[in-house]
C-alpha cells in the first residue's frame, strides 16, 4: 500500500473537472498553478468542492505541494464535511513539513472518518516525525488493529519502539515485518539493531552478515555492522566496516569518527592521523574530535600537536578529565612542568578516585625538585592502588558467594557478604546480595534493611528499588511499595519486572484499568516474561474479558509449556467460559 497516495474518491469523468466558474478568489493566482486544459468546468456547491480536491492532486502527485495545498483549502471552504480533501491536505501539509498543521487535519479525518488505515498510518508517520513517540505507537497500534499483516505498520511500529529504547519490545513486531517481506532490506536492518539493542548479539551479527553479503554497496549495512563490533569491543572486526562505509558513502561524519576511535583502540595512530585531521577541519566547534586528535598525535609521540589539540578540547569542555589529564601528560613530555601540574590538579579535582593521576603529579613533583610532594603523591598512588586490589579481593568474595545461595547454603553466603562488606561498606551490589542471601533465610528486617542501604548508597540502582517494593508489598505497606516499584521504572522506564509487579499491587487493590496497562507494557517490553502473560491473563478475566484473557494465558504457555501457574490460570478462565460466570 502506498501510505502517501492521495484519495480522489469520484468518477473518472469527474476527476477531470475544473472549476473555473468559481469566483476568483477562491484560486490562488500563480500561473504556474494552472492546471492543464482537460480539466474543464464543473458544477458549484459539492461538485465544485471535489473539483479542486482533484486538481490538488492533480499538483500533489506532481510535488508541485505550494499549489496542491491552496486547491485542498479551497475544496474545504466549499464543503468541510469532505473528508479526503482533508485528507490529501494533511497530506500535504506533511510533504511540506507542517507538521501540527497535518497533524490537526489527519486528526479531523479520523473524527470524521473513524480512521482507516492509511489515515492512521500517515497520521502515526506526522507524529513519529514530530517526535510524539507515544502518540505515534498508538496510532501505528491502532492501524495494525485494521490490518494486522501490514509490514510496513509492524516496521514502523518497531522502529518506533526502538526510538523508545524498548528494543526486545521492538523484536517481535520488526521479525514478524522480516516474515512477510524477507527480502526487504530496511526491515531486516532494524530487527539486526533492535537485536544487538536489546543484548542478541549473535543473531544480529548473523542479520547484519547477511545484508553486507547481500547488498554489498549499501553503506547503511555495514555501518551498523561495524557499530555492532564496536559495541562489542571487536575494534579490529569494526575498523574494516568503518572504512568500507566512508568508501561508500565519504560524507558520513559518524563513521568518520568511529573509524578514529577504533583506530586508536588498536593503537594505529598513524592510520588515524589523516581522517581525524579531516574530521576537525570539518567540525572546528566540536569537542570530541580536537580531544581523539590530541590522543592521536600523542600515540605518534606528536607531543606538541597533542597538545595544540589538546588545549582547543579543553577550551570547547573545559571539565573533561580526560583532556586535562593528557594535556598534564604531553606537557610533561614538553617540559612545562608547572603546566602540567595545573592540568593534572584540575584532573583530581574532577576525578578524585583516580590513581593514575597521581602517579603523574608524583613525576611531576620529582621534575620540579619537590621531593616531598613526589613521595606523597606516589604514596597516595600507592594507597588506592592497594584499595582497588582489596575491593577485587571483595568481589572475589562476593563472586563466590553468590554461588552458595543457589548450592542450598544461604547462610554461608551471608557470612561472605558480611565479612566483603568489612573490607569496602559502601559497595551497593554487596548489600543487594546480601538483601537476596537474608530472603532465602527469610529474614525480613535483614532483608528490608540492606536493600534500603543499596538503594540509598545508589539512588538509581533499579533492582534494589523493585526488591525493596516486593518486600514492602509482602509486608502490606502498599504506598511505599508503588513510590519504589515507580523509582524502578522512573530510572529504567523499560524494567519488565518493575512494571509488572505495579501491575499485580493494582491488580490487588482492585485498580484492574492501571493494573491491565501495566501488564500490558510488561509484555511488550519484554515478549518472553511468562509471568506477565499469566498475570494480564488474570486480571483480564476478572474484567469479564475472557476471550483474551484464554489467549494471554495461552501466550504464557506457549512460551513455557510445563509453567503450573499458567496452566491453573487457563484452567481457571476456561471453567469460568463455560460457566458463564465472570
């Protein structure tokens, strides 16, 4: 289907109208929009209307959109219950990058029209491009519903959901736009991406191979592909698919500069030297490509271009540790010695768990015939040197302890939990294990109060805040369990779980609306969570919907066969279907 073709909606003879009777003002007075001689007079009142929705796109299917636009306006002034030259209107205005206004006539459209498919699918393109994500899901949704094997809604819809960083959302919708078109290029593209997005590296690699192999001359395959090694740390796979993409497509400034960083990761300075120089040129006001310059020349012992460069990333960014600490690094090398001190300070500043930086300032100071402080520094060197090999020593301890909980010894994974934090208290990871290792000896209060300090030493660390809303939840401290099931979701908007276990807490207070919503995003942001489909199943067939609720169920099953609680749920809704009872 083409989602752009313009409606006409009349009779051949009819489309071929113009309406010159028509007062003059109702035309727009270019002479490039005159439209050709068969379009002849026509009737006033609708037939006139209809008239110039057809020389409209007569000029639209033309591109000639600054006269099309003018033709659908005027058909409206004439009849405004004329839904496709409102249609082609918005359609229009979307060619030409008025976006609110398409947006507000594909609306219209749908009100009067209750929204065909094409109508939403455009409607869902506006608002994708204006960048209304979730509107833009809804309406691809919506037109999915009217035609469910439409390839090109399930690649939009995914391609959405991607946007969205909802990418094992995205895959099943994009796999199933591969399914009814395998030989389309785009579709495959955005599976292999939302695939390597949501941690499949293998089968993105495969797609990603395959579409180099078949379509060799495309830049955009082995763009991505390269991305993905990258992404991997495979620099030396990567820099190949860089450089073939800069082959194919020279103006692509992304490759350009992950060529660079790969380069560099590969110690291949000299290789790096022309395309970064060629980068800056390009870009004088961007930061990152004076500071991958300045690594370059250093790694090509360059030391004053290094730092040439090196000081224009530091005036772009100022409070980068990185610049400051190889600007005090290059300087050294020049012998600016109370330079590189500034700069080496400033690093500290920026970065006080950095040892590195003191080993530096230790050189330095030696340089500079200040002994003491050479011997404080290195000491202090030595010092978090020391504190780095006792933190692996905890997580040493820590690593295997979190193998004792599942060997049925709980609490000999307390004691190394508790003896890991001795060594290093603040350690987020540590308390969240030793929150898990006390839920196995069911230790509530052990249990609650190592997750709060998890979640207080690490605001952001979202399995702490889910666990401690389990735990509230068992407790029956309902409010505080909802604030941190939400901060889970407020962190990582797409943690299944999180969004799942708010969906139960509703479902129990009978918030089965919220409850219903919450499992549906579960499912969506992660298409293999059995326990989502059996909870929405749940919660569906105590809303009285049972048909879908059996097929919830079903979905649960189909993924996990021997799952008992999705077999008592498709038990339970069935008897409930064939008791006619809700």
């Amino acid at each position: 289907m083409e989602w752009c073709s313009y409606i006409l909606r009349e009779r051949t003879a009819l489309l071929l109208l113009w309406a010159v009777v028509l007062p003059r003002s109702l035309l727009w007075g270019q002479d490039k929009c005159e439209p050709p001689a068969e379009l002849k007079a026509a009737e006033s009142g609708q037939t006139a209307a209809r008239a110039f929705n057809a020389v409209g796109a007569y000029f639209a299917e033309r591109t000639e959109i600054d006269c099309a636009t003018p033709a659908f306006e005027s058909a409206l002034r004439l009849d405004a219950t004329l839904w496709e030259a409102r249609y082609n209107l918005g359609l229009a205005l979307k060619a030409a990058g008025q976006l609110d206004r398409a947006i507000t006539e594909l609306r219209q459209v749908v009100r009067q029209n209750s929204g065909g498919v094409d109508v939403r699918a455009n409607l869902g393109v506006a608002v994708f491009e204006r960048g209304d994500l979730a509107a833009a899901s809804e309406e691809f949704k919506g037109a999915l519903q009217l035609n469910p094997r439409s390839g090109y809604l399930l690649y939009q819809l995914g391609q959405v959901l991607e946007a969205q960083k909802r990418h094992a959302a995205a895959v099943p919708y994009l796999q199933q736009a591969v399914e009814l078109n395998p030989s389309a290029f785009e579709p495959r593209l955005a599976l292999a991406a939302a695939l390597g997005n949501s941690g499949r590296s293998a089968e993105a690699l495969k797609i990603f191979g395959d579409l180099v192999s078949s379509y060799p001359l495309v830049a955009e395959g082995h763009f991505n592909l390269a991305n993905l090694y990258a992404k991997e740390q495979r620099f030396g796979e990567a820099a190949p698919e860089y450089d073939e993409t800069l082959k194919l497509d020279p103006g692509n400034d992304p490759a350009r500069l992950a060529l660079v960083k790969c380069l560099v990761s590969l110690s291949q300075h000299a290789a790096a030297a022309s395309l970064i120089q060629e980068y800056t040129g390009l870009h004088p006001e961007e930061f990152e490509g004076f500071y991958l310059e300045g690594l370059v020349q250093r790694g090509l012992a360059n030391y004053a271009e290094a730092e040439a460069a090196l000081l224009r990333a530091s005036e772009l960014k100022s409070d980068d540790y990185e610049v400051q600490y190889n600007l005090g690094f290059v300087e050294t090398k020049l012998g600016k010695l109370e330079k590189a001190q500034n700069h080496l300070e400033h690093a500290n500043r920026l970065k006080p768990d950095s040892a590195g930086v003191h080993l530096q300032l230790a050189t330095v100071s030696r340089s500079l015939q200040d002994g003491a402080r050479s011997r404080e520094e290195l000491r202090t060197f030595h010092q978090m040197k020391d504190r780095e090999h006792q933190q692996f020593g905890a997580e040493f301890g820590t690593s295997k302890a979190n193998h004792l909980p599942q060997q049925g010894d709980a609490l000999g994974a307390v004691e190394l939990y508790r003896e890991a934090l001795k060594v290093d208290a603040r350690n987020p990871k540590t308390w969240y294990d030793l929150a898990l290792a006390l839920n196995k000896l069911e230790d509530k209060a052990g249990e609650q109060q190592a997750l709060e300090k998890a979640a207080t030493l690490d605001p952001v660390f979202t399995l702490a805040h889910n666990q401690l809303g389990v735990r509230y939840a068992a407790d029956g401290r309902v409010t505080q369990a909802e604030k941190e099931f939400k901060a889970a979701l407020g962190i990582e908007p797409q943690f299944a779980e999180a969004r799942n276990n708010l969906g139960v807490l509703y479902g129990r207070q009978g918030r089965h609306v919220e409850a219903e919503k919450m499992l549906r995003q579960a499912t969506e942001d992660s298409p293999q969570y059995v326990q989502a489909y059996v909870n929405l199943s749940l919660i569906l067939a105590a809303e009285g919907q049972l048909a879908e609720a059996e097929q919830q169920a079903q979905n649960a099953i189909r993924l996990a066969p021997d799952e008992s609680s999705a077999l008592a749920a498709l038990r339970m809704i069935r008897r409930q279907m064939s008791s006619g009872k809700l």
